[in-house]
C-alpha cells in the first residue's frame, strides 16, 4: 500500500476539499447569485489563505453582530495581536484602487462590529484593522493581493 504524506500546514488539503465542494455545489440547481457577489467570496477566500501563509490564526470570518449593520470579513491573530480585516475584490483597475473604497462610513461600521467582537475575548489584546485589496483579473494566472496593515486605527 502507498504511502500518503499529507502537508496540512499549508492549507493545500483545506483548499482542496473547498474546491471540491464548490464544484459538487455547482451541480445542485440554484438561483443566480449577482456576479459581484461570487466574485467577493471568491476574494474573500483568497484573502483567507493568504493571510494564513503569512503567518495569521484566522478565528472568524464573516462576523456579524445583531445590534449592527455590517460584518467584519475576516478575524485573526498576527502573533500578539488581534486584526480585523476587510477584504475588498475587484476584477479590473479600471476604477478607483479596491482599498479606497474603504471610507470613513465604512471604517466607524467596521469599528462598531470589532467593538461587539471584543466583548467576547478576554482581555484586552492589542488590535489592528487590516484592509486587503485583491485583483482578480481575467487572464491573470493568480490575483494580485495586497495588505495594508494598520489601515486605520478605532478612536
């Protein structure tokens, strides 16, 4: 019998059994879901295993409070501290940069969720807010990711 030797530090075996997942999804009949939709979740996942290859314990993605609007994308610990990130997707440069559209209105409905988040950790971790811009051009043979770490910061 073959030996199987799997590298589960990579999150291949994770991705993997996602894709696979998606794909069976794909046969079932479902409705529509608007392009830009699919194309944020697609972001979103990137999103997540780039940042675990960098070294971040993801612990929520898609957080949302009840007494709130908004969601947080993604949770994680970068070493000691505790980052909130909002991914944003787009398909073309032909606009204005993925990470401007991350504004002022935005950033006090980001910092209202992360502060529903922080009543459920103990303690009080140093935190960070973290937007990721990702390009998923058509063509492209990987998307261009980029992170900007303390984008800004909860008054």
């Amino acid at each position: 019998m073959d030996k199987i030797v799997l590298d589960m530090s990579s999150g291949r075996i994770t991705r993997l059994a996602i894709r696979a997942l998606d794909s069976a999804a794909r046969l079932v009949p479902q409705r529509k879901k608007a392009e830009h939709l699919t194309t944020g979740e697609r972001g979103e996942e990137e999103a997540y295993f780039y940042l675990r290859r960098c070294g971040y314990v993801m612990v929520a993605r898609n957080f949302r409070s009840p007494r709130r609007r908004g969601e947080i994308d993604l949770i994680g610990w970068e070493g000691d501290i505790l980052c909130f990130i909002e991914v944003k997707t787009r398909t073309s440069h032909a606009v204005k940069p993925a990470e401007a559209a991350v504004d002022e209105d935005k950033q006090r409905e980001l910092v209202a969720v992360a502060r529903e988040y922080l009543r459920r950790v103990s303690g009080s971790p140093a935190i960070r807010f973290d937007i990721l811009s990702i390009y998923l051009e058509k063509g492209a043979s990987s998307p261009q990711i980029t992170l900007f770490k303390n984008a800004f910061s909860m008054p």
